[in-house]
C-alpha cells in the first residue's frame, strides 16, 4: 500500500481549479487509499518545500524549475495565459522608462523573472527591491512602481496611472502565451495515476467556475475584505486564465526560458523540461525568430491582404482600437469590393418547425418533443404555401428555411418539400444549417454526404451557416452539450462544398468566450475555405465554398443562459471588423442589422461589411430573443447610401441581379 | 476632386486641428462630405481624448415639461399643442410641479431640466415660481430651465430685457440654460421651419446676456430637417463666434430630427452615419467649446455608445420622462439607470465620470465590477483599449 503524496497548492484563486477537486473528492488509488495529502502555501514556499523535501508534488512558479532540473513536470497541465493575465501587473504612477524602483511581491519568482526580462529587453534598469506579499502597491508614489500578483491585483485597476499586464506585454513581445505555475515531482514519485488524477482535477475544476467563484466571494466577504462580483471571478476563472497547456504553451514556456538565459537572468543553460511520463523537446528546438507584434503594424499589413496568424489575431483583439481596427477593415473591404457597391437579398426567413431536442441554453425559440402537442408547430404546405406567395410578391428570390431538430420530420418529409417547392415556386431553397442536416443522418442512420445528395436531388440550392455559435468545443460543451461539435459542423461544410453547394457560415458572439476561443473560430473557417478553394482550383468551379461571414451578438432575454457577457454593438464592430482581416479568404461580410438596428448596420459598412443581408420579411428566433428591428428594401437602401454606397440587389450566390428587374 | 486630392486636403485639415488652428467653414463643409467617415471619426477622437481622455460625463437628472401650450409654431415639433383646452393640451400646477421632484425626493438627482412651451395665457410669476417652488425643496439642486427661445418670450410678454428677466430668474432659482431653441441659424431654414420664434440673433443675444451675468449654458444644433450641410457648418460658426466672445458655452448638443407625429413627417430619421458625422464634424469646428454632447434620448443607445470614439465626451443623463422626443416618435427608452449608462461606457472602453451640471466631477469610475453589472466588457481590449504602453515593453 503507497502512502499518499504529499501536494503542496498555491493558496491563489488562479489555482483553485487545480487543486479544489481533489479536496472535494479525493481520488483514491485501486486499493481506495488517498493518492495526495493537501496542503496550501504561497508560490514561491510551495517551491520551497518541494525542494527542501517536505513535499512530494506541488505548484510552482516556472522560475524555480530553473534550479531544479531533476523535477518531473505533470504535463498539459499548468496555470498560463494566451495574453492579459489581470493577476500579474506592474502599477506606477509615472510611465514605466521613468520608473527608478520596482517593489517586488516576494511570492512568484516567474514573475520577477519574466518583469526583468521585459525590462532588460527594453533596456531599463530601475532598482529592484522585495516587498513582503500583498504590499506592494501601498509603496507607489512617485517615481516607485510595484509588481503586484495574485488575488491582490484584482482591486488595483483605475488606482493608478499606469498598468501594465505582464501577461500581455510578453504576448507583444514574442507572440506566446505565458506559463506562469506547473505541477512540479520530486523525481521518481508520481505514477500515471497520479497523473490522471491531477488531468481529472483539472478538468472537474474547469467546469466549476461558477461555484468556485461563489465560494471565494464568501470567503472574502466572510473575512471582511472586499469583493468583487462573483461573475468577475468566474469570467476570470474560465477565460483569463488557461488550465491546459498545449504545444503553444509549451513553446511559450521554452521562449521564456531561453530569453531569459540569453540574458543572463539565470544560469540554468539549455533547460530540458522533463514531463512525467514523457520528454518534451530541448529548448533550442522550438525556438523560433520573434519580432515584437506592433499594432500599427499588423494592421498595415492585414488591410494590404497579407495573411494573419493565430496569435496576431488574438494580439489584435486584444489591443487594437476599435477605429483602427474598423478603419484597416475598410481598407480591406475597398480592395475586395472596389465597386463601392453593398449588396442585399430579398428572401424570406421561414422557420418551419418550433420542436427541437437540442436544448440550446440560449435559445428561446424551441419547444421541446415533451410539450409539442401544447406549443409546437410544424408549418403545413398551406402555411408554407402563402409565405412563399407573399415573398416572391415582394420580389423575394429565395427562402432562408431553418428549423428546429424534430424527430418527427424524416428525410423524406424533407425531400417532399423541396420537390413541392421547386415545382410550385420560382424560389431558391438556402435550407438547413449543419446542425439539422447531422439531426437527420443521425435520424436515418445515413452518412451526412447521403443526406446531403438526396436533398440536393431534391432542390436544396445552398446551406445556410447556422448553428455555429462559437466554433470551438470548450464554449458548445457548455451553451448547447447536446448539439454537434465543432468538428461535425465543419464536416458538413466540407461535405457540401464538395458536392458543389455554396454555404455561408455564421458567428454568434458573447457566450464569456475568450478572444482565443474567437480566433480559432475565425481560423477554422478559414482553413476549410482554404481546402475549398483548393478543391475549385484543382477540379474546377462547381465544387462550393463559403460564400458569406455573418457574425451577430447573443441575444439573451428570456434564454436559460444566465450570464451576461458583452454583447454590446461596440464589440460587435471590432469582432466583424477582425474578422474581415482575418477572414482573407471570403469574399462577402453580412452585416447583422436585426440585432444591432440600421443605424449600427450602417457603420459596420464602414468597417469592412459589404452586404446589408436580407429585408427580413420574417424572422422568428432573435425575435424571440429581444431583437426587434423590420426593414423595407427601400429602407434599407436609404441606409446603405446613408453610408455612401450604392445598393445593388443580389442572390445567394452573391450574383448582382439586373437593375431591370428590381 | 480626385481621392488623391481629398486625402492630401483631409492631411492639411488634419494638421490644422492637431496644431489647434481653429478650422474654416470651408474645412467644415469638406470634413461632412469626406468619405472616410472612420479617418473624421478618428480626428474627432484625437481631440475628444485630448481635452478628456477616457472620460465619458453622464449625470442625473430628469426633466419637467411643465406647459405643452405654445404660441409658436414650428414645423418640427410633435410636442406642443397651441393653445389651452385643445386635446393632450396641459399646463401644470405649481403643486404638480412640485410633485415631480416629490416623487423622487429619495434619489441622488442633481439636475432639474426645465423646458416648456410658450405659453403667454399664464402670470410671469408662474415662471418663477416654477424654479421657487423646486427650490425650496431641493436648495441643493441645479435648476437648468428655459431656453433662449423662452427667455426672449418672457422679455417680449412680460416686458422685460433680457437681463432684466434673466436676474429675476436667477433670483428664484435659475442655476444654467439649456441649450434649446437654435435649431439651424439661416434665415432661408428658419423661416420654413419656425419662422415665429426668436432669431438667430436674438438666440445668440440671450446667450450673449446670460453669459456676461456669470451663467454658463449649452447650445444646439438641429439637424435633418431642410438644412444644407453648409448651413450647419454656419450654425457651427456661429456658436463658434460668441464663445470667442464670452466663453459661456458648455457643451455643444447636436439634436437628431424626429419626423414622426409632426408637418415634417415626410422627411427621413437622420441615418447613424449622419448622426455620427455631425458629431465628428461639431467636435473639430468647435475647438473651444469644452464639450460634446450625444442625447442618447433621440439617436439611440446603441449610436451614442459608438459617438463616443467619434468626438461625444458626455452621454447626458438618466433623464426621466422626456416628453417632447417621444410625442415625435423617440423608441428610446424613458428612464436609463445609472448602471446601464456606465455599462454603455465601459462596454465602449471609456470611464464613466458622473459630474453635474456645470462638470463637477461627483464619481469616477475606477474599473472595479459594480453591482448590476455581472461582467464587465470583455476584459482585455476594454481595460487596455490602446493605453497599452506598447513602446515601453
């Protein structure tokens, strides 16, 4: 019988979600002995005690590993950050290069280390002098500065002029995130059960932002020190900070200590970090050249269509000016669309069934199978029938048909309505999001490719991008666990292009996800534009790509989704306006005035739109959800000129329609 | 002209303003019909954020419109009625009057906004027992009350100077005028839309007046009526010129037209673009006036959130029972609460800054989550928006 490792966690709120599972459920060994004893310290003491011995496992800043390179690092596990940090600042009241004395919180050594990288980087020497833990910020005056880390950061913004976030000065400067703490061994002592033990913690600890949050604000107020609110932690929680650490983080744990060797900061030579369980590469084998990102510069470069990376589009999002950004956008927009020419489409938005299984947490539209009888609808022909008449009487071209995920609605309910629509109608079916078309595989045990020909056969012109949300599994396994990932979305898309369909692809922002989370979206969608164009230039046009971004804001009222993130048409101008940058490969950008009114509509034609979507004779979701605006295709050409274009009536394809029959 | 001409034109405009030369009218005309609305936009901010920083002023007020008889008649206008007994017609009482401010006797408000309709058929001392009776309540609250356009009524009436009826106000209780009642200058769009209420030069002179007698006011543009684009431009010069003279203005207030419910129903909603322009535009032709002003009231919250990084430094206040933008068709909401205006503010990566009435700084926001508020805006770029010290590290 083992006895158990004795761990040693870091007392901050940053580490919690590492170690607060295992005191909730501690996980046992296979004969129901305890794996770790717990226990709590400071950074830089936890390092302290694992290396006199006293500990067997505990969380320590990266800067102490330099001196103990027999220690076993638990891998893709840490506490990082892709960018700001909030908890690892330097604060003064006179601009860092006028600073003559840096008071050092005594409790991270990764963090001392990573500030006088960053200074003698910049070539500045102010005096560093230690300060106990947590006092810190009562020396600034003058021309004193402190670094202040841990929970204590978390009161200091708007104290003092200057703040700067350490945390995102080092993404500026090498493009990497930064690893501040890992799990650290005495050599020889952790199994592959402990490992998992410590990979399972974590991953509990991620899901439990929220109640972690609650708990620290009681414990905060209960102590008499103040508190902020408990979303602010939790948000803190679930997108400041980053729990896992993958190849990007690791290449941001190297650079880091390669940069601070190369300047004499230590002495610790070519480190390797030794993994549990494995052997990460030596340090000089990831490294690569690294200029610093510079706004401006980037910006320059992506309206003149140069590709972006990842991490400069996180680094823009992160820093650049709403304007700036908007303005490069334009740019970009007028080199793609030189015609000076916004396009929009009269369509018709028919959402023909209410019932679905999904149980998106945002949603407010469905109706589950349960009270189908009560609430539900499926739309009849008749139905159907009118609201087509209706829109080609308005000079409508096409239907937008979406629906709920009904499991009544078998494929060949499906097909039947498509057939009855192309003989009756003059209208081109834009049907069925990604979502629906991996209900109904899954519903006739059929591939998607299957579903998709035999739809297609029946008259299905395009697929709308629906059901996107954000393109990335740790935001879906929250907002909508039941409905398809990331993955299968992208599938169907594929899929499509492949059998010569043109789809759009969407966006829906403000779900507390991270600029990373929004980058990634960003660049999957591009990646797969990039295999579609491919695929057209290597067999020929008929094959299908994206036709169309739209990005939209959550609309919350009356969903179950309880937080309140920033949906706010600010943020909506800078994510459409990155997202022109950075979507170099699609051609069109929608703007969403349903959501946002005309008149916001009308400044994101300044900011890289050149699509103004659809007269919207109906739409029935966002409605639902607190979006209110209609417009008239002659309203919605005053504002299209308004922002000094000429409107131009379109198709799905994104094909001008003769003046002559508008 | 060629883009290349215009944007070599829009450098020059450029170096003006950063070198704090006062613009001409001809710069002003060229900044409206410049296409780069984000380059203006930029300008604008470059000087919003010179003179203010991240700080965006609201504070908290409301308003009371205590006669909607009038005997002026004016095109644009859905408020007022004409004259007493006609339907919707409605002159308050003193004690009602009173009543507005009873009612929210328990609130922080530190601004009254007074402004009424003319209506002869009632005592002068009904006026200034308007301001007495508020007053006597409340001896802490600033009362900004009745426009030039009222003010010249009142001399014209009751037969008074402008001074003359100005101290008398003053004496019961006037602290500030609002800015109402230019509407557009010219002569040519005056005499279409309100050819019977005072002229521009009297507008000017009542400002002029109160000015020298130590008060401070705003001034207002409106906009979206008949005028050309030149002829905001000369509003804008106008305004210009007598705060070269006595330095009195506050704030300058372009008014979004409202077409609905009134003889001018025809005409469009000025569009976000124009709102935003004119913003823009007012910030740079009116390099000494300290401040710009977006009445989310009339343009919406969603406009006057962006207007912040096109020139506008104050959101006005939580207002409170406006009547007179929404009888001509105002969707916005009535009441904003002090957590929404400040949520506006740091979604849009500013700080919030209560003041009152003549910019006494009352609260500033130090970033720190409030409650009604579960989470702030995105935390990285709101925190950080371009304050990034990017040189330094």
């Amino acid at each position: 019988m083992a006895t158990p490792l004795r761990l040693c966690a870091v007392t901050f709120l940053n580490a919690w979600p590492l170690y607060q599972p295992l005191l909730e459920r501690p996980p046992l060994d296979e004969d129901g002995e305890p794996l770790f004893s717990v226990e709590e310290a400071l950074p830089s003491e936890c390092a302290r005690r694992l290396a006199a011995g006293e500990c067997d496992v505990a969380l320590v800043p990266v800067a102490s590993y330099l001196e103990h390179p027999e220690w076993e690092v638990v891998p893709e596990v840490g506490i990082a950050a892709r960018g700001a940090v909030q908890t690892v600042v330097v604060v003064s009241e006179v601009p860092l290069p006028e600073v003559t004395r840096i008071h050092l919180d005594a409790a991270s050594r990764s963090s001392v280390l990573l500030l006088r990288t960053l200074l003698t980087t910049e070539g500045l020497e102010p005096e560093l002098v230690p300060a106990p833990h947590g006092q810190g910020a009562s020396r600034v005056r003058g021309t004193e500065a402190a670094l202040v880390i841990g929970d204590a950061a978390f009161e200091l913004p708007g104290r003092f002029a200057h703040h700067i976030d350490l945390g995102a000065r080092w993404l500026a400067l090498t493009g990497l995130p930064m690893v501040f703490a890992f799990w650290a061994a005495r050599p020889g002592r952790l199994t592959e059960a402990h490992v998992r033990a410590l990979h399972a913690a974590r991953d509990r600890g991620i899901g439990q932002a929220e109640p972690l949050a609650r708990r620290y604000c009681e414990q905060r107020l209960a102590a008499g020190l103040p508190a902020q609110d408990e979303a602010f932690y939790a948000n803190y929680l679930r997108r400041t900070i980053r729990y896992r650490l993958d190849s990007w983080e690791r290449e941001g744990l190297v650079e880091y200590i390669a940069r601070s060797h190369e300047l004499h900061l230590h002495d610790a030579g070519d480190v390797h970090v030794r993994f549990a369980a494995r052997e990460h590469e030596g340090v000089a084998a990831a490294r690569r050249a690294r200029a610093p990102l510079r706004v401006d510069a980037l910006l320059q470069r992506a309206a003149a269509g140069e590709r972006l990376h990842l991490h400069e589009g996180i680094f823009l999002y992160e820093q650049a000016d709403t304007l700036a950004l908007g303005h490069a956008a334009d740019q970009r927009r007028a080199a793609l669309h030189p015609e000076g020419v916004v396009t929009y489409i009269i369509d018709r938005n028919v959402n023909y069934t209410n019932v679905c299984t999904a149980r998106c947490k945002f949603c407010n539209f469905y109706v589950p199978p349960t009270r189908k009888l009560q609430e539900g609808y499926v739309h009849s022909k008749e139905v159907l029938a009118q609201k087509f008449r209706e829109t080609e009487a308005l000079g409508g071209v096409q239907i937008l048909l979406q629906g709920g995920l009904n499991p009544d609605l078998r494929l060949e309910w499906y097909e039947d309505l498509f057939r009855w629509t192309k003989q009756n109608f003059s209208l081109r079916l834009h049907a069925l999001s990604p979502t629906e078309i991996i209900h109904i595989a899954h519903l006739e045990d059929l591939s998607v490719a299957q579903v998709l020909q035999r739809l297609r056969a029946a008259g299905m012109d395009s697929l709308p991008g629906g059901g996107a949300e954000i393109l990335h599994d740790e935001v879906r396994n929250r907002i909508s666990p039941f409905k398809n990932t990331t993955d299968e979305w992208l599938e169907v898309m594929r899929q499509a292009h492949v059998l010569g369909m043109k789809t759009t692809c969407t966006m829906v922002f403000g779900f507390q996800e991270t600029a990373e989370h929004t980058l990634v979206h960003l660049h999957r969608l591009r990646a797969l534009q990039d295999e579609a164009l491919a695929r057209r230039r290597a067999h020929g046009e008929h094959h299908g790509q994206f036709t169309a971004f739209i990005v939209w804001p959550f609309q919350a009222e009356g969903t179950r989704l309880k937080l309140r993130d920033d949906t706010s048409p600010w943020r909506y101008l800078r994510v459409q306006a990155l997202a022109r940058l950075y979507l170099d490969n699609i051609p069109n950008l929608q703007v969403s005035w349903p959501t946002l009114g005309p008149e916001i509509g009308e400044v994101a034609l300044r900011m890289g739109a050149n699509d103004f979507g659809s007269v919207m004779i109906e739409e029935n979701v966002v409605s639902q959800a607190g979006a209110h605006f209609m417009l008239t295709a002659e309203q919605i050409e005053h504002h299209i000129r308004a922002a000094g274009f000429s409107p131009r009536r379109r198709n799905m394809q994104y094909d001008w329609l003769p003046e002559a029959a508008q | 002209m060629s883009p290349a001409t215009d944007s070599a034109r829009f450098r020059t405009v450029a170096d003006k303003v950063r070198a704090g030369e006062p613009l001409a009218f001809d710069d002003g005309v060229f900044l409206y019909r410049y296409p780069d609305l984000l380059a203006v936009g930029a300008l604008a901010n470059e000087v919003r954020e010179r003179l203010h920083g991240d700080r965006t002023y609201f504070n908290i007020n409301f308003h009371i419109n205590p006669t909607n008889v009038c005997e002026a008649d004016c095109q644009f206008c859905s408020f007022a009625r004409l004259q007493p007994g006609m339907p919707q017609a409605y002159t308050m009482s003193l004690d009602e009057i009173r009543g507005k401010l009873v009612e929210r006797k328990d609130q922080p408000v530190t601004e009254i906004h007074i402004v009424s309709g003319l209506h002869g058929g009632v005592p002068w001392s009904w006026y200034t027992d308007t301001l007495r009776v508020l007053k006597e309540l409340r001896p802490d609250i600033h009362l900004k009350a009745f426009t030039a356009v009222e003010i010249h009524f009142f001399a014209e009436k009751y037969g008074k100077s402008y001074a003359q009826a100005l101290r008398e106000l003053v004496d019961a209780g006037l602290g500030s005028l609002p800015g109402g009642g230019a509407e557009i200058f010219a002569d040519r769009v005056r005499r279409k839309i309100c050819r019977d209420k005072a002229t521009a030069e009297q507008w000017l002179e009542v400002h002029r007046t109160a000015h020298r007698m130590g008060l401070r006011s705003n001034c207002t543009m409106l906009y979206g009526t008949v005028e050309t684009l030149e002829e905001r431009v000369d509003h804008m010069l106008r305004l210009r010129a007598l705060q070269d003279e006595t330095g009195g203005f506050q704030t300058f207030i372009p008014l979004a037209f409202h077409p609905d419910g009134n003889r001018l129903d025809k005409l469009p909603r000025p569009t976000g673009v124009d709102s935003l322009r004119t913003y823009a535009v007012g910030r740079l032709m009116l390099h000494n006036i300290p401040h710009i002003k977006a009445y989310w009231i009339m343009i919406g919250l969603d406009t006057a959130q962006i207007a912040q990084s096109f020139g506008v430094d104050d959101l006005d206040g939580t207002v409170q029972e406006e009547k007179i933008y929404h009888m001509a068709g105002a969707d916005t909401p009535q009441v904003m609460t002090r957590t929404g205006l400040i949520r506006l503010i740091r979604e849009a990566g500013r700080r919030a800054v209560e003041r009152d009435t003549l910019y006494e700084v009352r609260w500033e926001d130090d970033g720190r989550p409030l409650p009604g508020i579960r989470v702030e805006a995105s935390v990285p770029y709101s925190r950080h928006r371009k304050r990034v010290e990017l040189s330094v590290l």
